[in-house]
C-alpha cells in the first residue's frame, strides 16, 4: 500500500500564500510554493501475512531441539546424538511481517528511511494460551544519496541469489546476516563498515559457551561490486575482519578474509531462473548457514587459529503457468576445522528444498515444501531432518 501527500502540502502551501498575497508578489509566491512542494514526503507501507505448518522428524533424538529450530531450518541444531526423535507438528504466524519506507526530495539529494519488523526468535507467551512474539527490527536503516546508515542484509549476502523457498531462511550455503553497518555505494559498488563480532572454539574454557565475543577494536571491511548483466544479475564480494578476544590483561586477534560470488540468471523469455553462490575463507565463520561454524579456535597457547571454510549453493525455479512455480535447491558447508576440536564439532552440512507454489490471485500465495538436513560430525556421527512445509501467505 503507498501512501502520499503532495495534495496535502499543496493545498496547505496555497492557503499560506493566499494569506500573504498582499505581503507578496506572485512570482514570490509561485516560488515558494514549488519548494514545499518539491520537499513533499512520500510514505510507503506494507508486509506480509503468513501462516506456516510443520511436520518434522529427526533420525536422532529431537527433544533438545531449540524453538528456532522448529520455525525453521538452523543447520546447527540438527541433533547428532541418541535414537529417533519421532515427529513433531507446529503452527505458527511469527513470521509475518510490517515495513514503512519514507522518501523525501529535498533538492540537495533524497532522503530516504526504511524500518521492518516481523515476530520470530522471541517469545513473550507459550502455546498453551496466548502464542504472544514480541516484534524485532530485522531492518531499520537511512539513507542520503549513495550513503546508508543503520541496519540490514550485510554487502557480504547478495539477497537477488536467495532461492524462493517457503523455509524462513533456506540453504546452509547461503550468507546471511543482517547488522549496523555504514555503506557507500557509488555507481556499482558497494563498500561498508560493519559491525563486527568474533566466534571461536574454546577448549581452554577461557570465554565460557557459547563462544562469541565483543572485543574487536576494527570494524568488518566489506567491499562488493555488482556486475551488469543483460540476463540477471552478478555480484562479488570481499571480506577482511578481526577476530579477536580478551583473557584478563590479555588480548589475542588474528586478520581473515571471505570471498562470495553469488548470482541470478535468466533462461531467456521463460520466467524461470537459476540462483547459485560460492563462499569460501578463513574468516566466514557466522557469516554462513546462520552461523553453522564458527571463524577459528582458540589453542593451547591462547593464539588464534583461523578455520577454512567453503560452501556452494545451486537453485533453479520454473514457472509452470501464470499461476504456477516451483523451486528446487540444494547446498554444501564444509569447515576444515583443527585436530585439536571435539568429535562432536560440526563438520559439514547439506540440505535440499523442493517445493511447489500457487498463486489464484495476485498477492496471495498457498505452497508446500519437503526440506531435508543432515549435519556430519568430526567423528563421522551424523544427525537427519526431514520436514514438511504448508505455508499461506498474503502480502498487503
């Protein structure tokens, strides 16, 4: 829905330039009116409704599972330990969502806000009674020409290469994060500084579980150029960032870095599409699979070893009719941890998404999904969840 209000500014601007007629001559007063009138602000709203079914099994013991990973697909809390879990069902509407973006011309460049808001990862009730979410920012940023400032996706996740899949989030090869960050994007490029945080594997028990610490002096450097493309769209990005921690008195940081090429291309008049990225580096760690590794340990003499860590995604959606689609994509995350970390660490992820969509009318969508998971250990155990999606969704 978008709303304006020029009329608004201009009927007001004539009532203030009626009454000083006298004071005035019409050319003063033409011009004042066309600098309300080019300074008018444009506000914009929308979102979404969408109610989400589940049904999930685990080839392992599920019990332990977190809430998060029963909305949707955290590669990471994909249990690896004990017998079958069985299967659990859940309903819910936390990821509907509300958005407002302004637009104003001031004359010496736009000046832009943009807030969303949805209701996952926090709760304020249970399912016995109420099933209360509280809403949390996912994008709450201001821009002035070429400059943002605030938060949303970070320049390291190309968000035109993410699958249309009915899971919240989708492939555990895709990057994805969302953080307070400070962008320049003049022309095709993109380079930001953003807020920087460091995960480390502890065996010295030195910063307690889970391991992820705030002492970074830098920011994280991304710097991505968005190539032009006749049939879709191409990005590469790079990344070098601190990791870093304080043990008393103490303070140890390494430098890594993070490269991702992620596109969408066009199969020509058709409609359909295919999406794929690659991530690799030494520093990805949270970066990936939200958060499936973590970006190094800390070892026996409290140095900081870097973990090499890659991942590809590959998707294709087709277009069946009009009121038809589906998608399908599969994904890869694999670490090269150190000898030194326990068997239970996580080693590689794969997942897969098949799903198919209908739209009667547009705006609104009915869909159902099959997601599989499986999580592999340094030990080799390996953990399995297959589930099932049923999603309505309407955008407003």
């Amino acid at each position: 829905m978008k709303t304006m209000f020029p009329r608004a500014a201009l009927a007001a601007s004539i009532a203030l330039t009626a009454t000083a007629a006298s004071a005035q001559t019409l050319e003063e007063r033409i011009t004042a009116l066309e600098t309300r009138v080019a300074s008018t602000t444009q506000v914009q709203f929308g979102g979404y409704i969408k109610a989400d079914a589940q049904v999930t099994r685990y080839n392992r013991d599920g019990s332990n599972v977190p809430q998060i990973g029963r909305d949707f697909l955290v590669p990471s809390t994909i249990p690896t330990a004990g017998d079958g879990g069985g299967a659990t069902t859940d309903f819910h509407a936390k990821e509907s969502r509300f958005w407002m973006r302004t637009r104003t011309d001031t004359g010496q460049g736009l000046l832009g806000t943009y807030i969303e808001l949805d209701f996952l990862t926090h709760g304020m009730g249970d399912e016995r009674i109420t099933n209360s979410y509280a809403p949390r920012i996912r994008h709450a940023f201001a821009t002035w020409g070429d400059v943002l400032f605030g938060q949303t996706w970070s320049t390291f996740f190309d968000v035109g290469a993410l699958p249309e899949l009915l899971d919240f989030v989708g492939p555990v090869g895709t990057t994805l994060v969302r953080q307070a960050q400070v962008r320049y994007s003049p022309g095709q490029w993109d380079i930001a500084l953003e807020n920087p945080s460091s995960t480390l594997y502890d065996a010295n028990g030195l910063i307690g579980n889970p391991a992820t610490i705030d002492d970074n002096r830098y920011p994280d450097l991304i710097v991505r150029y968005r190539i032009p493309l006749d049939n879709g769209s191409l990005s590469v990005a790079a990344m070098g960032r601190e990791l870093s921690y304080r043990d008393g008195a103490n303070r140890e940081s390494e430098y890594g870095y993070g490269v991702s090429i992620a596109g969408k291309f066009m199969l020509g008049d058709t409609g359909n599409d295919i999406r794929a990225q690659l991530v690799g580096g030494n520093a990805v760690g949270r970066y990936l699979g939200l958060n499936a590794f973590r970006s190094g340990e800390i070892e026996a003499d409290g140095s900081i070893e870097l973990i090499d860590t890659w991942s590809a995604m590959l998707a294709y959606r087709h277009l069946w009719s009009d009121q038809w689609r589906s998608s399908v994509a599969v994904s890869y995350a694999e670490a090269d941890n150190p000898d030194t970390l326990p068997g239970t660490t996580a080693k590689a992820y794969r997942t897969s998404h098949v799903n198919l969509i209908y739209s009667p009318v547009p705006r609104l969508d009915f869909g159902g999904e099959v997601i599989w998971g499986q999580r592999e250990n340094e030990d080799g155990q390996r953990g399995e969840i297959g589930r099932v999606q049923l999603s309505a969704k309407l955008a407003f």
